[in-house]
C-alpha cells in the first residue's frame, strides 16, 4: 500500500514517518514525502527515512495541482502535515498562511478525490477554537480562531470535512495542543527559549505570561495520528492532548532551571496581538474510541528536549543565524 506524507521534512512530519516505519500497522509498502522544503522543512530531518527502501521524496508544494495530482496518483492515504504554523510570522505575513493552509488543503484534497484515496488524515491544531476561560474543548465546540494562522487551519478544517461530506471522501480531522520535542525550528517558544538561554541571551516572555498552554510530546501526538489512521471513523475529528497545563511562565521557570539559569534572563516584552488566553482540549473522544492515552511524562520529556537541543547545536545553530 502507498501512503503520501505532506510535510514530512518538518518537526511532527518527520517524526511521525519514523513512528510509522517503526509500527507494525498500519503498514504500507510504499512511503511517499512530500515537502517544499520551505524554512522550516529540512531535508536532514529525513535523511534517516530516507534510508528505508520503503521511503522515498517528492520536494513539491500542494498548492500545485499537478504535482498533487502525480503524487497521490495510486495512494491508499494521505496524512497532511503541510501547513505554515508560526502565530508570529502570520501576524505580519498572513496571505502565505491562506495559500497554503486553505488553498493547498483544498488542492490536495481535490487529488484525494480524484484518485479515489481510502483515507485522508487531515492534522490541525487546537487553536482553532479559540480561547476557553474553564474546562476544555470539545470537537464539537464552536469554532472562534483569533489569529491568522488559527483562521487559515480552520478553513482548512472546514475544507477537509467539507469534501467528506459532499464527496464521501474518508476524511479525519486531528487537532493537537501545544507539541514540544526534538527538531522543532528555533522559533516555537521552547526551542526558542533554550538556544537563547545556550548563548547567554534574554528570552522574549510576552505580556504578564500567564497564558496557559497544553503540552504534548511529538511522540504522543504522532500515536495518535496513527490510531486515528488506523481506526478512525469517517468524518470525524479527533482531539489529541499532553495532559499538562502550565502558564508560559511557569513553562519559562522549568527551562531556566534546567538551563541552570535565573529569572535575570527574563525580558518581558508587549504582548502578542490577538493573544489567546488559554487552551485546553478534551481528549475523551479519541481515548475511549482507540485507546489514546499520553505517554512521555512531562518532565521527563522536557529535560530530554532540553538536553537534545544542548547536544545539536550544529542542528539548530544555522536555524537561528539564518533567522
């Protein structure tokens, strides 16, 4: 079976092809990346994947009709990661975030339809409801995005299960709290954080920093991809959460003590626009239904990232002078 992978040279893109030539099922024969190689893809990311014979690499966009229509010719799947995701970056830049994320969803899923794909895993983010004061998210809460980015994942959401509904296409939607983990681009906050604490710079703590984020490790989160892509019913969206609720601040605590730094490092700076309070998400859905439950205990996850980026500086250090 053939399986076609969108984004694949990013953070949870390319973790998740190593997660799914790892797993016993779903299995697939035939593992096709798809990536533009934009900033935040890297070819290096692959390299590994690209070892395996199943494995191969189609450098494209999805908002070209006939590269998606070439790739997807002969597919059983489709996992789309391709997305741009920075909240900052769309803020000032957002007509790229529309292209991509609303336009090349569409077009990737018009070659779904055409070639008759069995199942089209569509992976989102949680922002796209909103902010929540109390309680958590369910799937089927209205959606309220703030910002550009979460906008364009929520047209792409809508895109998604539109052409499940109207075309019977076996469409999924997963929607992830915050990820954290190795090989995430230096410009997400933890990532970010450490690479600046590393070389004795301030780091950026937004407004009074007590937003609240749920954490979750790439590890987990691609797990449940795969039970969604294995097991998911047809036209249906599947949260996927950590388990850990901190405020930046208290996240920025954590790092600075594992960095063996202090509060001095701080730099409190004007508050992101649009800026969501709090996110939180239900994770009821997928754990009775397939069996989800998180498993990288936070802590021990968070040290382990932390170690990573001290011991891959020659990953990471081009990212940031090229930036």
């Amino acid at each position: 079976m053939r399986i076609v992978i969108t984004g694949a040279a990013g953070f949870i893109g390319s973790r998740f092809v190593e997660m799914l030539l790892a797993s016993p099922e779903p299995h697939y024969e035939d593992v096709v990346i798809l990536d533009a190689l934009t900033y935040s893809g890297r070819r290096d990311n692959i390299e590994g994947a690209l070892r395996d014979s199943r494995v191969s690499f189609v450098e494209g966009s999805i908002t070209d009709p006939e590269v998606t229509d070439e790739t997807l010719r002969g597919a059983q799947a489709v996992v789309h990661f391709a997305a741009e995701s920075h909240v900052d970056r769309s803020i000032t830049g957002a007509r790229t975030f529309f292209e991509t994320n609303v336009i090349g969803t569409q077009t990737l899923l018009e070659s779904a339809r055409r070639h008759q794909v069995e199942r089209f895993v569509h992976v989102s983010t949680d922002e796209v409801y909103g902010s929540i004061a109390q309680g958590s998210w369910r799937e089927d809460h209205l959606l309220e995005p703030n910002s550009p980015y979460s906008s364009s994942k929520a047209g792409s959401d809508l895109a998604a299960l539109a052409y499940h509904r109207t075309y019977g296409l076996h469409v999924n939607v997963t929607r992830c709290s915050n990820n954290y983990g190795p090989r995430q681009y230096p410009e997400k906050v933890i990532p970010l954080f450490v690479t600046n604490l590393m070389d004795g710079h301030p780091i950026p703590l937004y407004g009074d920093g007590l937003n609240v984020r749920d954490w979750l490790h790439v590890d987990d989160h691609c797990r449940g991809i795969l039970l969604v892509l294995g097991g998911g019913r047809a036209g249906e969206i599947y949260n996927i959460g950590g388990g850990t609720e901190l405020t930046n601040k208290e996240l920025t605590y954590r790092l600075l003590q594992l960095c063996d730094k202090t509060t001095e490092s701080i730099e409190v700076v004007a508050d992101r626009l649009g800026h969501d309070r709090r996110y939180s998400v239900d994770c009821s859905k997928i754990r009775n239904e397939l069996g989800y439950q998180p498993q990288v205990d936070f802590s021990e996850g968070l040290a382990a990232v932390v170690r990573w980026y001290l011991d891959n500086e020659t990953w990471w250090r081009p990212l940031k002078e090229a930036r």
